[in-house]
C-alpha cells in the first residue's frame, strides 16, 4: 500500500488541489475553526498527511502540526510545500499509523486535534482507538460513505478475481456506529459529490490502473483487458 502510494504521489497532489478540493478543504477548516479544535494553542496530529493538503493549512492556524506519513514520495511533496510556503512548525513522522504504539511513543493524550481524512490509516477498531488514545480534546475522522466504486471498476473485478466487489469496507459509518457503541456521541456530517468526468482512453486506462495496482500486478494483458473496457 506505501508503494502504491509513492507511485500515485503526484498524480494525487494535482487531482487533489483543483477548485473541488480547495471547497472541500475550506468547508472542513472552517468547521474544525467553529467546534473551537483549531487555534493558536492547538496541537495537531495528522495522521496519513499525505501531501499536505490539510497538514500545511492547519500549520497556519495552530501551534505545531505533527504529520504523520508513510509514503517517501508524499513526504518530499509535504516538504517542498512547506519550504515554498515558508512553513515551519510541521514535524514529520514518516511511519504508518499501524506502526506507531501510542503509549511507548509518547503519543498518548499529546495533542488537541487527532485528524484522519480520507486515509487507510484509520481502518478498524484498533487503530480508531489509538487515535482516540492520542487525543486530549478533539478527533476528526472522515470517509467515504455509500455506494462508492464505478460499474467500470466492478465488472472487472468480477472478470479478474472472479467475485462481486462487494461493499466499501472503510464505509464511515462503521467506525461512526462504533464509537457510538463506546458510548461516544460524535457528530456526524454528510456532503454529496456528483462527478462526471470525460478524459481520453489513455488518462481512463491509467486511472483504471493506479486502483487496481493495490490489489494485483499490472501486466500487459491487464493493461489490455482494462483497454478493452474502457473502449
């Protein structure tokens, strides 16, 4: 999954900093800034901070930003970023958060803010209690939620795997149903995206490509299969 992720580093960075992304983005701050988990005595821990999106806006509004990513090529994109925006109060730990023991790595209730968007960091009770454990005051957690994959990726997981793909497992309201199970009561927050996009064969082919390079290698009679789809 770290190699999958250095290979998609910079294609990621570009797709996540359009016009969407920057909504998206503004729209998460300006919560966090409301529910008073942002500011100037505020300690935050990013965990999969990838390329910066969030770890260097924060790094504005609060006192440190530890940001934690696994993925080599991520980090020299955070870096770059950093030093093109003369930032320089972002600590980077470059592990996954499976890695990390809380309470040997003196992680336990160290910070006010334990944010996790979008990243496989966070993906069963094991790990949403850890990031609950690094916590003094706030954690924000945010997935994808319904029906997720297109027709196009599941018909050819049935023609290579030769099953249905199935559910999105790091659904959101799995994790949300549990920590209500805890006996928290966490507010939860839906936004819709419709997106229609039209690229070439090629640009479809390649997208095609960086999904299922987590799941099998992509030899030239995949590459081929997934062509033939695509057209």
């Amino acid at each position: 999954m770290v190699e999958n992720w250095n290979r998609r580093a910079r294609w990621f960075a570009r797709r996540t900093s359009n016009g969407r992304g920057q909504d998206r983005r503004k729209m998460v701050l300006d919560m966090l800034e409301r529910e008073g988990a942002l500011g100037p005595e505020v300690k935050v821990l990013d965990i999969g901070a990838g390329p910066g999106n969030y770890a260097i806006p924060m790094a504005r509004l609060c006192e440190q930003v530890t940001a934690l990513e696994p993925a080599a090529e991520m980090v020299k994109i955070l870096e770059d970023r950093a030093r093109a925006g003369q930032v320089e109060n972002i600590t980077i730990i470059q592990r996954t958060w499976q890695e990390v023991e809380v309470e040997k790595d003196g992680l336990a209730g160290r910070f006010d803010l334990v944010f996790a968007s979008m990243t496989p960091g966070v993906r069963d009770p094991e790990t949403l209690q850890k990031m609950l454990a690094a916590s003094r005051k706030f954690c924000y957690l945010s997935a994808f939620s319904g029906k997720r994959w297109e027709k196009a990726h599941r018909e050819l997981w049935q023609r290579f795997f030769g099953e249905d793909m199935g559910d999105n497992p790091g659904d959101i309201i799995y994790p949300f149903g549990l920590l209500y199970a805890m006996g928290y009561r966490p507010s939860l927050k839906f936004f819709t995206v419709n997106r229609v996009e039209e690229e070439p064969v090629e640009k479809a082919v390649e997208n095609l490509a960086r999904f299922f390079w987590s799941y099998m290698d992509i030899t030239p009679d995949v590459r081929r299969t997934l062509c033939i789809e695509v057209k």
